[in-house]
C-alpha cells in the first residue's frame, strides 16, 4: 500500500458525505506528510493501517467542521479569551501541569474525545455522558492494551486535557507526525514553513467547541508551539504562557525513549543514533525560539514553572504561577487543583527507564547544546 493524497481526500469524501476541506492552505502538509509515508517512514503493516487511519480522520473532521460552520455561520463569532498555553521542552512536567490547570473550573480545555472528533460540536448539557467519551475509551483501552508501556510512558484518559496536537494536524504542520514515523523530509520542511494560518484555524475549531460549551477562557498544551509562537500570538493576540523547566540532560532521553517505542508501532526500523541527532536538534532550536521571542515581546506573558517545584508542591506552585500572570486563584480553583494533585501523585503509574547513551547521546553533550537555557532558567529536576 502506498499513500495517495487525491483517494484519501476522495475516501474522507465518501465517508462523510462531503466535499469541501475549507482553506487548500492544508494541502501543501498534506502532501507532505504523504511523501514522507512512502519515501522515508520505512512502515510495517500495523503502520500503514495507523497512518492511514490517522490521516484520514484529520481529513473527516475538517469536511465535518467545514460542514457545521456552513449551517452555522454564527459560530464565526464567538470570541476565544486568552488563552493560557502550557509550553516546555516534552518531558518537563507539562502533562502534570496542563491536567493541574484543566481541574480549575474557570478554565475551558481540551479534552481527548473531543480533540479526536470535535463535531458535532459538544453541549454543555451532556458534555459528560457524550457517547464519543465511551468511544475515546474503548480507543484508548485498546491503544494500552496493544502497546503496555504507553501507560507508564504518558498519562492520558478521555475526559482529561490533551495536547492540541490533532487540531494542528488537521493543517498538516505539526511535529507530532515526525513523533509517529521516521519523517526526516517533512521535518526538515515543517521547521521552516508559515504556521499562521495553522493557529487560525486551530481558533477556528476552539470556537466550534465553546460555541455550546463554555467558559471561554481556554487552556492549552503542547511542547511544539514553541516552533512557532509569532504565528501562535497572530492568532491569539492576548496569550499567556506557562513554562516549565527541567534540566535537559534529564529530558532528552526520555523524550527519545518516548518516541522510539511510538515509532515501533509502525515500522521495524530502529535508529537510535539518528533519532537522537533529530531530537536533540529540534528540541533546542525550539528552545532558542521561545527564548528570542521572549526576549522581544517582554516575561510578562510568561510564568516560570520549575520542574522540581512542582513535583514536590504542585498547588502552591501553579498559585504562584497565576500570580505572576495575573490570574485569580480562587477558592474553588484551590480546591479543585488540590483534589487533583492528591488522586495524581509523581510516580503513581510506574518508573520510565530510559538511558541516554542509548540514542547516541550524553548529559555533558547535551548540556553544553542547552548552555544558553540552562544560564537563564532555573531548570533543575
């Protein structure tokens, strides 16, 4: 099997019963990612039937959210506040930090099911009994019970807040495809291309989701926004940041260990070496990013999470953090975050072992790549 972009626009056509994709803004990525597919991902069987699957629900859920906002212009207007986005290197805490912020009710988030199929869009009536919740945990169940180590590698769960990783691959620019399969092409290429009209729509699904299922001051997570924050602040002129710090050398093997066992799903390949270089690479790019686009818009969008902070007291380190942001810690907001934090102790779901000698890599090597962040944020842990 070999990948096709025109059949599988013409198979997500079929199975909805659509035929407009909206902005040909996501064809480019689309193309991409499909060349990569073919040329370099090296997949086995079970990857051609993961591929494909998660190609062609991007491709689904864009004919369905075209599709609403056609019956439904009136969602055009509905306004997005803030939101407050959970960014770091992966591995430093922003899972536990984003799920931290989620259990605070004045904070709309995204969550797993919806993430995966954000229409028809969700009422706040039944946004609890939706049948894409049973729907996102028989996936998932069977996602762990495939794969076991996922369980001890990533905390997820249906209701949970997730990283908006399928709303950006629903343009195809997003770093979460080269987490999945061997993609060096599409990498190289996502590092450099206009990510602006990614973040519009990634808006333009949010306001789908609030539309009948407030609050509307979102939070969101995931690492990779840091490519791309110019673009990110384009679409959300009032963000605000959230990021944690751990001491790199402490990150990258497991980073690396994380993706290797994702990539195993869809290909016997194994390159540790290179996978190593590729991470190592991105990741501090990534981090030089974030830091020069800091440098020019000024810490006041910004709060420092450390890595060890909050492991050890996490309520009093997001009190902390929305202080620095000015955002108002309630008491429903301590209550909620601390009920959290008690039922999710570090730890709690087994020990990640991982070394990073295995992807090519050691903790001076990668330190002195990381020097510059390392003099300027407290990223101990």
């Amino acid at each position: 099997m070999t990948f096709d972009p025109d059949e599988l626009e013409e198979g997500a056509c079929t199975a909805t019963g659509f035929d407009d994709f909206g902005s040909p803004y996501y064809r480019e990525g689309l193309e991409r990612i499909v060349d990569a597919l073919n040329t370099e991902a090296d997949l086995n069987d079970m990857g051609r039937v993961i591929q494909h699957a998660t190609i062609s629900n991007a491709l689904i859920q864009r004919l369905k959210i075209e599709d609403t906002y056609t019956r439904h212009p009136e969602i055009d207007r509905e306004e997005i506040s803030g939101p407050v986005f959970v960014i770091g290197l992966p591995r430093t805490g922003t899972t536990a930090l984003s799920q931290l912020v989620a259990a605070d009710p004045q904070f709309r988030s995204l969550r797993m099911w919806e993430s995966q199929a954000p229409t028809p869009p969700p009422e706040a009536a039944t946004q609890h009994t939706d049948p894409r919740i049973a729907q996102a945990e028989a996936g998932l169940k069977m996602l762990n019970d495939m794969f076991p180590l996922m369980k001890t590698l990533y905390n997820s769960e249906p209701t949970a807040a997730t990283e908006c990783q399928d709303l950006m691959g629903m343009s195809f620019r997003t770093f979460h495809f080269d987490g999945a399969v061997r993609a060096p092409g599409y990498l190289e290429w996502v590092m450099q291309c206009d990510m602006r009209e990614t973040y519009v729509y990634h808006r333009r699904v949010l306001k789908l989701l609030q539309w009948h299922c407030p609050p509307v001051l979102w939070h969101l997570k995931t690492p990779v926004h840091m490519f791309a924050l110019d673009a990110l602040v384009d679409a959300y002129p009032h963000a605000k940041f959230l990021w944690s710090h751990r001491d790199p050398a402490n990150v990258m093997g497991s980073v690396c260990s994380l993706i290797q066992y994702v990539r195993s799903w869809s290909s016997d390949r194994n390159d540790a070496d290179e996978l190593g270089a590729e991470q190592l690479d991105s990741w501090v790019e990534a981090v030089r990013r974030a830091m020069d686009f800091r440098s020019r818009v000024g810490d006041d969008r910004f709060a420092d999470v450390s890595f060890a902070d909050l492991q050890t007291d996490p309520v009093r380190t997001l009190q902390a953090s929305y202080e620095s942001l000015g955002l108002t810690f309630s008491d429903a907001t301590l209550l909620s975050v601390n009920r959290w934090a008690q039922e999710h102790r570090p730890g709690s779901r087994g020990a990640h072992e991982y070394d990073l000698a295995d992807f090519g890599l050691s903790p001076e090597g990668v330190r002195e790549r990381f020097a510059d962040y390392l003099a300027t944020y407290d990223a101990t842990g």
